[in-house]
C-alpha cells in the first residue's frame, strides 16, 4: 500500500504495460487514419485500453505513439490479432525507415 497522501502506486501494484511506437513520417494524417479503422475493426476483441499519439518538437517528422495494456500477455494477444498484423505493415510502409517499438513494465507511476 501506498504511503498516507501519496499517489506513488507500489511496483507490485502496478498492472500496466506499455507499447511505445516510435516512427518517422510525413503521411501522419495518413497513419491516424489507419489507425481510427484498426479501432473501429476490433472493436470488442482488441486489449489496448488507450493509445497517445505525440509529435516529437526536436525531431522533424518524427512521431511516439504510446499504447496501454493492462498486461504483457494482453498486449502480445493484441498483437496476435490479424488486423494488428495488416496495421502494423501499413504503418511500416507510411514510414521512413520503419517502425521501432519499445516493450515497457510500468514500474511506478506517479501523479503530480
């Protein structure tokens, strides 16, 4: 349990997962569209609970797309899904060199 007064959750408390999805375009508009049909084609079946998109203010072009699970396993069933798949290899085209992701274990999480 968390200190009386603090938001600071406990690493054992922690159940997130995170996908950071690094990628260097100019089709972004492109990519968002992309994007809003994965939503819209598995709705009901997909584990991703929020995506962030963010344009990166020092590097030109280049985007950090930030999406939650509420697990590891959650995040490797999303990603088993066959639209995930097909988005995945869309996005990879609409992008120079590609695409980087970043598997992340939330830690801690603070508010402030």
């Amino acid at each position: 349990m968390s200190p009386p007064g603090s938001n600071r959750a406990r690493p054992e408390e922690v159940t997130v997962f995170l996908q950071v999805i690094e990628m260097t375009t100019t089709k972004i508009t492109e990519i968002e569209a992309l994007v809003d049909e994965w939503i819209a084609a598995t709705a009901g079946r997909r584990s991703a609970t929020r995506g962030t998109l963010t344009k990166d203010r020092d590097r030109p072009d280049t985007y950090v797309q930030i999406v939650a699970f509420p697990s590891y396993e959650e995040a490797m069933a999303n990603s088993a899904l066959p639209e995930t798949a097909a988005l995945a290899e869309k996005l990879a085209a609409l992008c120079d060199p590609g695409l980087t992701f970043r598997n992340l274990d939330v830690v801690s999480d603070n508010e402030f």
